[in-house]
C-alpha cells in the first residue's frame, strides 16, 4: 500500500494526498489551464478527491497559490541572501546570484513557471509581484556597485542590464527540461559564462 | 470627422475601424486576457460596435489571432532572411540577426507578446509554434555555424546557447515600455554587447 501512487490510492476511497503532492497537481494545474482559468472543481476532478477532502488541506484556491509562488520566491530570495552575505567583491556576489537562482528555478520548475505568469489580480498575487520588484531592486544594486568597482562595463544603465540577465535565466521556463538535457550546474556555468564574458572566443 | 478617434465614431453609429485598428484592440485585449478567455462579444463590447460589423471585416476570432501572429513572424522571419543573405561571417549574420530581432520586437510588441504565449490548442497555434521553431533552427545551425569558425566558444552545445541568447531577448516583451526607456537602436547596442562580449570589464 505505501507504494501505491496517489492516484489509485483515490479511487480506492482513500484520498492519498498530503499537502504537498496536492500542491503539486494544483501548480501543473495552474500552469496548464491558467490560474483564472482553474476552478477548485476542476482540481477535484483532477485529483480524484472531493472538495471537502482538498478544502481538509487548505482553506482556498488562493492559499495554494500563495503557497506555489512562496515556495518559488522563497528560493530565490535564500539565494540573494547568501549571495549578499558573501565577503566578496560585487561582481563576485552578482555571478553567485545569476548561478544560485538558476539551480533555484531548475529545482522549483512548476514554482516559478506560475510566478512568471502572475499578473496581478488578487491580493496574493499583487504581493507575489511586490517581492519581484524586492528581487528585481537587489540585482540592479548590485550591478551598479559592481560597475562601481570597475568590474562590470558602465556604459549601460544598471536596471536595464538587470533585467536582460535575469531575462535570460527566466526563459528556462519556458524550454529548460530537467530530463534529457544538460544539467543544472552545466546549465548554470553556461549562463553564467555567457552573461559575463559573453559567446565570443577571445 | 476625419481627426475623430475610433471609439466617438463607433458612438454615432459608424464603425469607425478598419482592420488594422481592429486587430490592435483584439491584441490588446488577448494579451490582457488570454486568446481562450476572449470571445467576439468581449470584443464587440471593447470596441463599441456589432459583431456583425466585427465579422465584416474579419470571418473568426482565429482568423484575428493568425493576422496577428503572422504580423510578428514575418518580421522575424524578414529579418532572418535579410540576415543569411549578408556576405558576412556567420557571426557578424548572427549579430545582425540578434540585433534586427531586437528591432522587431520593439516595433511590434503587442505582436510579438501574443506568439510568445501562443500555446498550440487550435490549427492557426501550433502553425505559429511550428514557424517558431523553424525560427529557432535557423538561430541554432547560425551558431554551430560560427563555432566551426572559430568565432564563438566552442564549449557549449549550439541549440542551448540559442535558446539562451533569444531568451533575453525575448524577455524584452515583459519588461520593455517604448516610451519613457532607452531607445530601440541603444537596447538592441546593449542586448547584442552583452550576448557578444558579457557584461564584464576587460
């Protein structure tokens, strides 16, 4: 029985999921239809559960929203917390940022697929966009103190450049899978090298 | 008569719109809410006019979404013809390629943020991603191209960098506001210095 998926653990009547193999199906859900577009009926259906069994977890829609977008800003602001805590220069403390939050979005895929398409709705979704611009912020400071240093080029305005680095990372969303292709730490040299030092060979 | 906007004309009864105007509001208003949440009558209502007067100039609600489609990959596609037919390197073709998408992108935004979320559940939408990768295809065998000359770093895999590199640029459709910003020429300077030579100081 403990091996059983949770699938058919359902059909036997018995719900099988905790809060976060349920959160998992919500968040493809989501991801598929829209979170607009996806009822707490549709989700039942999906599952294989009543309601009231998904309602025994979490009290709304919007809660598991809340919960999938947290799970991935969480993630990335670990990430620019240890970047900042770093004694390095802040080229260095950037090129760890750029590393960490790829491995973040390989490792939380779903995640931060649905908080890339957040737009703004409701209030979960107005806070989920405020702690974007939060991260937003911390990568354009610390690319104007590295053009500071004289480490980075200073001809380009520092939240422009931001944006287009981070433009990169997060289209892994849209074509990065983890099975078949390279893999996280690869992947995360790759952007990092092409982002700092470019695709040219010197 | 002449100078008055669409939506006053519309009030007096006369359509007011040609097809051109049409189409920018449909796009706009797939944009806000997704092609499947729009129907014709959300349509007719924005634009203050019958449906009939809607399918006077335009037989379906897909048949919008082709023209608009197709407005953005053509001038893809124009700009990677005029590209390949440059008696250059294949990475100066690329350079050009990056740099004229960049170009197209700005100018066609509204366009270009529709194909991009483009999802492939009716026949005109996976028309769209099939022209999307044949883009793509074009991109990648242009840097395996340059890395057999010598003119790229050869460490990375061809498809990935591509991706990599029209990542960032197709990120400018979720941050990028023409007014108020830096220039279309100044950002497709920065996209193609940073994708080239990186961000870092030499």
């Amino acid at each position: 029985m403990t091996t059983a998926p949770p699938a058919r653990a359902a059909k036997r009547g018995r719900p099988g999921y905790d809060l976060e193999s349920l959160l998992a199906v919500a968040v493809r859900l989501f991801n598929e239809r829209g979170y607009d577009g996806t009822s707490m009926e549709d989700l039942s259906r999906k599952l294989g559960i009543s309601k009231s069994a998904i309602y025994h977890h979490v009290p709304s829609k919007e809660e598991l929203l809340r919960l999938a977008v947290d799970r991935a800003l969480d993630g990335l602001f670990a990430t620019a917390t240890a970047a900042r805590a770093r004694d390095e220069s802040a080229v260095q403390r950037l090129e760890h940022l750029v590393r960490g939050s790829v491995l973040v979005l390989v490792d939380r895929l779903p995640f931060v697929t649905l908080l890339l398409r957040v737009r703004g709705n409701t209030k979960v979704e107005r806070a989920a966009l405020a702690r974007r611009r939060e991260f937003d912020q911390l990568i354009t400071d610390l690319v104007a103190e590295a053009v500071r240093d004289g480490d980075l080029r200073p001809e380009f305005d520092a939240a422009t450049v931001g944006r287009l680095l981070f433009g990169m990372v997060n289209s892994l969303v849209e074509w990065y899978r983890p099975r078949g292709g390279i893999g996280a730490e690869e992947l995360a040299d790759l952007v990092v090298a092409v982002a700092f030092d470019g695709l040219r060979k010197n």
